[in-house]
C-alpha cells in the first residue's frame, strides 16, 4: 500500500501566486511548493543563468588552497589528483585535470582499483604521487576522513588540498587546505554541491586568481553535470545552474568520449534529463570502476581520439552488461536471504552479507532491496577481510548519524543521511547487525515504514493543454529538491481495452474524465489490470510526460500509483 501525502502550502500564498500568474491553483501551489513566492523571485529560478553561481572564495579555505595551485603552476611543478572511482570522483578528477592542463600544469590523474586499493587516499596512493614528482596532491570527492593517510604525506613533504563534500567529522584530517561546503565554519550559502562541484569552484578560482576573463572550467560544466546527476544530490540553488547549463553542453558535446557515451547508451537524438544520465550514462561509468579499472572513466572524458572513445565507451558498455547480470543475481540471493534470514515484523532494518557478493554492484543491490521493503538497508560483501559495505535509507533515518552512533563495530564509514558505505571486520558483523537494528527499531515508527507517494495536488486533466506543459518544461531540470511533479485526478475512467506490454510488466490505457482522453502508462503496475477491466472508476497519482515515438511527440501519463475511487455513501 501507498498513502498519498498532499503537501500543505501556505493556502493565502496560494491564493497571492494564482492572481500574480493569472494561474489556476495547481500551478500556484507547484510554486508555492517549491518556495517561489512571487513573481520576480521566479525569475532567477526559470531563467537559471552561470552569473548566479556563488563566488568560490566563499568557501572555507578557497583562497589558500587555489593560491597554492597557481603557485605549483608557476614554478612548473607537478600535480597529483586522487579520486574516488565513482561518476562524481572520476568527473571531478577530470574537471580538475582539464582545466589545470589548459593552465599549463604538469598534472596527472589517478583513481584507485577498488578491490585492491579500497575506498578513498591511501598511502599506496601517496607513493604514486611521490613516484610521479608531485608535491602536491588534491583529492576529488574523498579525503574527508582521511587521517593517516594525510599523516603520511606530510611526513613525504607532499601538501594535501582536500575537495569533498560528504560529512566531516567535527575534526578534520591535518591537510594544507580542506574545501567541503559542511565543514564547520564555512558559511559557504550553498551546501548541496557534489564532489566534482566541489572540484569545480577550485578549478574556477584558480582562473580567477590567474586573471583569467574566459573560464575555461565552464566548459566542463558538463562533467559536473553528470557527478551532480549521480550522486543525487540537491538540484537547487546553484546546482540547477550548473545542471541547465551541463544538459544544454551534453546536447552537442565537444567531448569525444561524451559523445561516444551517449551513443552507446542509446542517447544521442534524445532531449537530456537528469534522469537520462542517472539510468543511462552514470551505470557505464560506474562500471569502470565496479568491474575493473575507473581510470578508464576519466580517460574517455580526457581523451581527444574519437576512435579511442568508441572502443572504451563500447568496453564499458559491455562491462555494464556484465554488471547487470550479477547485480540480479545477487539481488535474487539477497532477496532470499531477507526471506529466510530477516523477520521483518521486528526488524526495522535490513543488514545481510555474503562472502561471494562482488563488491562493485553492492550498493546498487542495497537501492533495490531498499525500495522493495522501505526501509534502511545495508549489503556487505565480505569476499575480503575487512568487508565492504554499501547502506541505503529512508526519510527519518539519518544513516550517517545512526552509522556513527554503532562505530566502535566498523573500521571506517562515510557519507550521507541517505546513502552511505562503510568497512567492518568480518568478526564485527553480527554485533554490528543487532547493533544498528537496534537503532532503527529505537527510531522508526509503524508509519515510517509505510511507502508514500508526495503529490502536488488533485487536479482535472483538463488542465492539461499547451501552458500547462509549457510550465512543467521550465520548472526543469528535474532531480532531488525538484522532482517532476506529481499529480491527482479522481474518478478516471478507462477508455477502451488496457493492455500488458512488455512481457506482461506494465500497463497500458487511455484515461478519461470530463471528456478528456490521455494516454497512460504504468510501469511495473500489472497488478492494477484488475481495477481497469472492472469499469469502474479510479483514483490515479501520475507525472506528465512527453512521449516521443518514431519522431511523434505526444502527452503521456506516467502513472505511479492506482486507487479505485472512494464511494460517498453519505
């Protein structure tokens, strides 16, 4: 079962925003919903532009760490950038990369091998740096709590400028300059920038201490793009500049391996969403990384060969299909395991493992297992002592928070209230398991793990004409912070005979109310054919869409959830 949860604007907003936009209420409320309180604060928001991108030096540490850049610039010295093998390491690696080449630093790119290396600096990490000449090294997307590894680049005389964005500790590693937007005491005003966003404002201060008028970092907004698509994090505030701008470079990309991505995944004559690149472009990256070497990541962004790009965007697709055949496997045995193993009557979370799961994939298993039973889930591969582990939560669970609270258990972890990874002794596990169970049953409530759908509010779908998607085309791009809207129309009838489509999985209609048809469509819903071929009629929860077919372009209802239609019997 889904509740459906209205969101509750400010009705005397509501009423201010319908006579100031000569807009029905719904449209109102949309606003209203997402802090827009007037017109001409609607400006900025519909019309995002690069001149509101927060000035870098507002960050803690900005200028200390970009003068220290500028100066290895100078005097020809070398310069090592680390990364975290996921989209948002590799695209920060390579904004880094990119930018500082065209500066003229002598600069190299390294991602560590997952299995061998593990999360994060290390101090194998910091002998290549030696090894290459660099004196200076700057993390992408890690480092936060790097403190050993830190230790021993000092002790190697090599500064360390960390470029994160995950959640520090109260102290912070003894690095030459830390830059992450959450750190204590920095009032940078926008907190939700991912790891290459992070890179990104160094790189972009960088041109400016070097007076540069033409920032060359701006190109490669695309590359951030795609980190702040697959991390998840907020699209607001400058974010949704920087991801306006990405998807409109990504449209025509002057980047080979880009291009050649986009070919593979089947995108190069689509219009770009964020969650084009999250479902499409992010799991070929990631694979990289998950099944081998993510240093070929940030070689096809870097890379000038088109010819090269082909053959390792079409290596990474591969690998991607690869990766799907054994994430549903592990999904399956993880699945059984719940089954089997879990009682979920007193059991508020899920904590499993296995000593063959491959640890690549364990966090896109840790998703799946998560949206099937809603609540905080955490997979362990522990084909390795120490294991790793990947966590995924729900609202009202802070998955960093509660990690810390049951840390005497691991030997590492990091990351967000909602996703998270971490490292645990094969001896820890299952005091580690009752440990946080115990947390979520303190914390979670019968409510709290019931799914629910946020909708706008009801609406008639004769509503829906030429403003109406011309308004739901402006409030994008869509993503965390601003999802696509979703709506409520009461009392739809089906017009005509529904179908399955696709083996059977998802289900095909036309809705109508008031005269008004439109086609629907809803994924994985078969089990709602029932309440269609009855005739009677239905409550539907949908977003609006634009279907493209053979080049035809047409209104579709994305269904997300069906009710059948409460009855006054008063």
């Amino acid at each position: 079962m889904i509740i459906w949860r209205t969101k509750e604007p400010d009705p005397i907003l509501v009423l201010k925003l319908q006579k100031e936009f000569h807009a029905p209420e719904i449209i109102a409320r949309v606003l209203a919903n997402r802090n827009i309180r007037s017109l001409e604060e609607s400006r900025p928001f519909f019309s995002p532009d690069l001149s509101q991108l927060h000035d870098p030096f507002l960050m803690l540490n900005m200028e200390k760490a970009a003068e220290r850049v500028v100066k290895q610039i100078h005097k020809k010295g070398k310069i090592f950038i680390f990364g975290d093998y996921d989209v948002d390491g590799t695209s920060g690696v390579s904004v880094l990369y990119l930018t500082l080449n065209s500066l003229g630093a002598d600069v190299k790119a390294y991602i560590p091998d997952r299995k061998k290396e593990g999360y994060g600096l290390s101090e194998h990490g910091i002998d290549v740096a030696v090894g290459f000449g660099a004196d200076l090294l700057i993390t992408c997307d890690c480092g936060i709590n790097a403190f050993q590894p830190i230790e021993y680049a000092n002790r190697k005389k090599v500064d360390v400028i960390i470029t994160d964005h995950h959640i520090p500790d109260p102290k912070l590693p003894n690095a030459y300059a830390v830059l992450n937007p959450n750190q204590k005491n920095c009032t940078y005003p926008f907190k939700g920038l991912c790891g290459a966003g992070v890179a990104f404002k160094l790189a972009f201060a960088v041109e400016q201490i070097m007076g540069h008028q033409d920032i060359q970092a701006f190109q490669h907004l695309d590359l951030v793009t795609l980190g702040t698509a697959a991390d998840l994090v907020p699209i607001l505030d400058e974010n949704r500049v920087i991801v306006s701008h990405g998807l409109k470079l990504l449209e025509n990309p002057d980047k080979p391996g880009l291009r050649a991505l986009l070919d593979v995944s089947g995108l190069s004559d689509k219009t770009l969403t964020v969650w084009n690149l999250v479902f499409g472009l992010a799991p070929r990256i990631n694979a990289a990384g998950r099944m081998g070497d993510a240093n070929r990541a940030v070689k096809l962004f870097i890379e000038d060969d088109f010819f090269e790009c082909v053959r390792l965007a079409k290596a990474l697709d591969k690998e991607n299909s690869i990766r799907k055949t054994i994430q549903e496997t592990i999904v399956e045995e993880a699945l059984f395991k719940v089954n089997t193993e879990v009682d979920l009557d007193k059991e508020r979370a899920i904590v499993l493992w296995d000593n063959t799961w491959h640890p690549g994939v364990i966090g896109i298993v840790a998703s799946r297992i998560k949206e099937e039973f809603h609540r905080p889930v955490i997979i362990i591969s522990t084909d390795s002592d120490p294991g790793k582990g990947s966590a995924r939560s729900i609202h009202n669970f802070d998955l960093y928070l509660k990690l810390s609270k049951c840390a005497d258990n691991l030997e590492g972890f990091g990351g967000h209230p909602m996703a998270a990874g971490l490292t645990i002794s094969v001896k820890n596990l299952n005091n580690f398991r009752q440990a946080f169970i115990n947390i979520a049953n303190e914390s979670l409530s019968d409510d709290d793990l019931v799914k629910t759908l946020d909708v706008e509010g009801e609406m008639s779908l004769n509503i829906i004409d030429k403003r109406f998607m011309s308004f739901l085309h402006k409030l994008a791009p869509y993503g965390p912070g601003n999802m696509r809207p979703v709506f409520v129309t009461k009392g739809i009838q089906s017009s005509g005979t529904p179908r399955l489509v696709g083996n059977g999985d998802h289900l095909k209609f036309t809705a109508k109310q008031n005269g008004k048809s439109i086609d629907a469509i809803g994924f994985n819903m078969a089990n709602h054919y029932e309440h269609l071929i009855t005739g009677n009629p239905i409550d539907i929860a949908y977003v609006i869409e634009e279907n493209e077919w053979q080049g035809v372009k047409s209104i579709q209802l994305n269904i997300r959830d069906i009710k059948p239609m409460k009855v006054n019997t008063l």
